[in-house]
C-alpha cells in the first residue's frame, strides 16, 4: 500500500460522516420546513380588497355641481354632486299647494256640514211644533165634543122648557073664554112660551156655533198632524241630505304622500358620501344627464380593507377565524401589517376536468385521465387591522401569513 492510499483511506470516513451530517441537517430542516408551512400557512397568492359601490342618482337630471374628482377621498357627509334641482322644487310646490286646496275643502265641507246639521236641528224643532200643535188642536177638539154635549143638553132641555111653555099656553087659553084662569095668568104663560122659544132658538144657535167650533178645530187637528207628517220628512230629508267629510278626509294620506315623496326627490337632489371612501372611475363632468339607477362613478370603502389570501384545501385545517396573521403588500414590502382572520370560504367553481360540466341533462364527464392532481384553493378573510387609507389599493398583491398558534 503506498502513501497515497494510505491518505486516501484515512479521509473517506470523515467525509462519509460530513455527508451524513448534510443529510440530516436537510431532512431536519425539511421537517422544520414543513411543520411552519402547516402551523403557520403562508401564501403568496392574496389580493387587497374593499367593499365598493356604485353612486348611483335616485333621480334624473343634470349635473349642475360636481364637487369631487377621480381618486380623490371623501369624509362621511361630504357632497358630491347635484343635480338640478328645480323640477323637484315645482313638483314640491305643487304637492304643497294640493295639500292646502284639500284642507281648504275640508273647511268649506266642515262648514256646510254644520249649516245642515243646523237645518236638522231645525227640522227637529218643527217636529216638537207640530206634534205640540196636534196635541193642542186634539184637545180643542175634545173641548168642542163637550161643547156640543153641553150644547145639545141645553137645546134639550130648552125644548123640553119651551113645550112645556107652549102646552101650558094652549091648555090656559080655552080656559080664559070660561074665565076659568085670569088674563093675567094667560099673558104669563105667554110670556113664558115666548121667553122659553126664544132660550131655545140660543141654545139651538149655540150648539150650531159648537158644531162649528168643532169642524174647525177637527180641520185645525188635521192640518196639524199634516204639518207633523211634513216636518218629520224634512227631518228625513235633511239628515239624509248632511255630507260626510270621508271622502275628503281619507285623501289626506295620499296628499301628504305626495308632499313627502316631492320633498324626498328634491333632498335626493344632492348626493353625499354614506362614508369614509375613495372615488374612483370618475368618467363624467357637469352638465350630464344622469337617469335613476345609472351608476356615476364608483365609491371604495375605505373604512375597512381586507386581504382575499386564497390557501391550499390542506392548510385550510390549521385556520379558523380570530386567528392573528401578518400581512405584506407588494408595493411596500418593508412595512408590516397586522391582521384576523374574518372568514373562510366553502365554495369555489369545481374543476370541469374533474367533475366535468353540470347542466340540464346528463353530467357531461370528459373520458380523460389527469394524472397529476393539483390542490384546489379556497379564499380566506383577513381583515386588515387599523389600515391607512392612502398605503391600499384594491386588486394590490400581497403575502398573508397566518399563525396557527
């Protein structure tokens, strides 16, 4: 064996043992490798994002005032644009102007209403006139019946006096021939006769007078009861003639709509910021006419960022919401941004190649086989923790890091 043999033999264990050393160092540095990647996912493939809306007008007209520019940021409350105004304003005006007209004949309802409910009151109290009159001219009657009574009693009476008057008469003049009675006697039975004619010729006159009476007062309780019938029918007809206000009343809702809807389109008239945002695609200029619900410009959320870091389905298991994660955007790589996990997505558009395509029918499954599988990808949420306004830009490439721990 020479020399170099000797030497060669001498350091084949050494850098045996130098390459088992390696070895392990990199299979532990794998391992180590390898535990981060699944305690602590990262990747690469994340997005900044931000809730964003589209300014729409809840009206139609031109711009008269544009007060923002494109990519300028607007404070909650600020104006951004007006639309011309003045239509609404007429149409306000005129709603207010209906409402009052409907009001002013409410009153002038309101007051011919009580005029009429003053001629039933009236109707009223000729219906207590007339029912008194039938009752007064009722009892004129009963007093005339008694008075005929009366009358016809002393018509009796008196004709019974003056036949008595009359047969004594004729009984005491044959006798006044024979000088049986004196002429005395006779001339006083004349007289009798005479008075006893004449009381019954008044009695007779005085139950005439009470027939009359009493045909007058049956014509005047006639006419009473016919005045009680007429009074009660224009009772009748006057309450059925008194107006209602219901007609009137029940519009007052649709009028003050009106008012409110007028006065709602002319408030829409000018367009505020709902919050704290950045404007962006702003592509218009005053003097354009915009109609309800065409989108003016776009507004960016600039309350709230998040980052959209879309994770393998393996590291999905080692994040759950609440979890701290660290942040890194492309444009400014040296800072630092904390962040927590807001959510994490359960869905995405499958695979054609895998599932194939879903449709009316029958699935429509490709006869190929793909050899190589990739992981699918789901987004997670992280919500960006006390962000700035001016550093994020939504679509902006970021890292996320999430701490499993």
């Amino acid at each position: 064996m020479t020399k170099f043999d000797l030497g060669q033999t001498t350091h084949r264990p050494m850098e045996r043992w130098i390459s088992y050393g390696v070895f392990s160092l990199a299979f532990l540095l794998g391992l180590v490798v390898a535990w981060r990647a699944s305690h602590y996912p990262r990747t690469d493939d994340a997005e900044i994002f931000a809730n964003m809306i589209g300014m729409a007008p809840q009206v139609e007209g031109p711009i008269v005032e544009l007060k923002v520019h494109d990519n300028q940021f607007v404070k909650k409350g600020d104006l951004l644009f007006v639309i011309d105004p003045r239509p609404y304003q007429y149409a306000l005006e005129k709603a207010e102007s209906a409402q009052l007209a409907l009001e002013g004949e409410i009153g002038d309802e309101r007051r011919r209403i009580a005029s009429q409910v003053s001629g039933v009151s009236v109707a009223e109290a000729g219906i207590q006139t007339a029912d008194a009159d039938v009752y007064r001219w009722a009892a004129i009657v009963d007093q005339a019946r008694a008075d005929i009574s009366n009358a016809e009693e002393g018509v009796a009476r008196m004709k019974a006096e003056w036949t008595y008057a009359s047969s004594n008469l004729h009984r005491l003049e044959p006798l006044l021939e024979k000088q049986f009675v004196t002429a005395d006697q006779v001339d006083r039975a004349r007289a009798s006769e005479a008075a006893q004619a004449q009381a019954l010729k008044q009695a007779e006159s005085q139950l005439t007078a009470a027939n009359a009476e009493l045909k007058s007062a049956e014509a005047q309780y006639l006419r009473a009861k016919s005045t009680l019938e007429e009074s009660r029918a224009q009772h009748q007809e006057a309450q059925h003639s008194v107006l209602t206000l219901d007609p009137l009343v029940s519009q007052r809702g649709e009028r003050a709509a009106e008012v409110k809807n007028a006065q709602y389109n002319l408030d829409n008239c000018k367009v505020y910021a709902p919050y704290d945002a950045r404007v962006t695609n702003l592509t218009i200029a005053e003097g354009q006419y915009v109609h309800v619900g065409q989108q003016v410009f776009t507004l960016i959320d600039a309350r709230t960022w998040w980052a959209l870091a879309n994770f393998r389905e393996g590291q999905l298991r080692h994040i759950h919401p609440g979890m701290h994660a660290h942040i890194y955007i492309m444009s400014r790589p040296e800072e630092h941004f904390q962040g927590t996990v807001d959510s994490i997505s359960f869905g995405v558009t499958p695979d054609a190649d895998v599932v194939g395509r879903l449709g009316p029918g029958l699935p429509d499954v490709q006869r190929t086989l793909n050899w190589v599988h990739l992981a699918a990808r789901y987004p997670v949420r992280v919500r960006v923790e006390n962000p700035t306004p001016d550093v994020f830009r939504v679509g902006e490439t970021a890292v996320v890091t999430v701490d499993g721990h």
